[in-house]
C-alpha cells in the first residue's frame, strides 16, 4: 500500500488490492445480507491475488456465495477458490487446489450439480461417490480443482451423466 505523510493509503482509483482489500471488501457483507433477507436472493463476489508487481508467482482466488431465503434454508454461505486459512498459524495461505463454486438443483427425475471450472473438458474431470457424497475432481495443465458435494440421496456412479461446455461442469443424476 502507498503512504502519504506517514499514513497508509489506498492506490490511486481508491481501491486497496491484495487480500486486505478482499477482506476489507468484505465489510459490507451485514449491510448486504440485509438487503438479501429483504429479497430472498442471491449474492457472490470473487477477488484474485497476484504477486504485486510480476504478474507471476502465487495467484490466489478467493469468493463466496450468499443464498438467502431459498427454499426455506436461511442464509448460506458458501465460499470457493483456493485461499484458505491455516488453522496451525492462523494465517491465509494459497493452496494448489481450487476449489468451484458449486450448485445443486433437485429436480423431479435427477438431481443437477453445477460446477464453474475454467479451463476443464469433461475429459479432465473424476468423481468419486460414496454413499451421499460427491468428490468431484478435476485437472489440467496448471488448472486444479477439488469439490465434496453432499448430494440429497445416494447415487451410483453409473447413474450420473457428465457433461462440460466452456467451462461449465454438469452432472446430472438420475433417480
């Protein structure tokens, strides 16, 4: 962060960056999960690190999903990429695997789970199934990612259709 006259202050534009500024962003949250309870909708917002001045080194993606009054459950919130806090430390550290954010829909004949990975085929996906949970797993190139989902039911894994579209991972499983 620069300084003027011995005080610290944000860049140019007034937006501080790094993860301070993600976790200073996030400051706002209560006032908009106020107007999320008011409405019953949804809210995200994603951040990405770098390491000041190169571009290159450790690159970190932190965001979270806010649901609010759907279907009856409340607040959720779900967080996703790969910046997580060491509970030894304390301290956030950048971890390899990222983890997508994720959705699940039940619907009348399947239950629909929706991951955004970017940068993966259907090819480079794996899913492991045990009883109601899902691990779904994927990798390619520099690009890792790593989700537990817990399903509404048990599934076999040869009832679960895959599919992935710029980006966009489906799994569709049949009842």
């Amino acid at each position: 962060m620069a300084k003027r006259n011995g005080k610290d202050r944000p860049p140019e534009g007034g937006a501080e960056t790094g993860l301070g500024g993600i976790l200073r962003g996030l400051g706002s949250l209560v006032e908009k999960l106020g107007e999320l309870a008011e409405t019953g909708r949804e809210f995200s917002k994603t951040g990405e690190l770098r390491e000041p001045g190169s571009g290159k080194g450790i690159r970190g993606i932190y965001g979270f999903t806010v649901k609010v009054g759907i279907g009856g459950e409340g607040v959720k919130v779900e967080p996703f990429g790969n910046i997580r806090r060491d509970e030894e430390s304390g301290r956030s550290v950048v971890q390899e695997v990222r983890e997508p954010a994720v959705d699940v829909f039940e619907e009348r004949d399947h239950t629909l789970v929706v991951a955004e990975m970017p940068g993966i085929g259907a090819e480079d996906v794996r899913l492991e199934v045990k009883d109601d949970l899902l691990t779904v797993a994927a990798e390619k190139g520099d690009k890792k990612y790593k989700k537990e989902v817990l399903l509404p039911g048990s599934f076999p894994r040869e009832k679960m259709q895959v599919s992935c579209a710029n980006g966009v991972l489906e799994i569709r499983c049949v009842k």
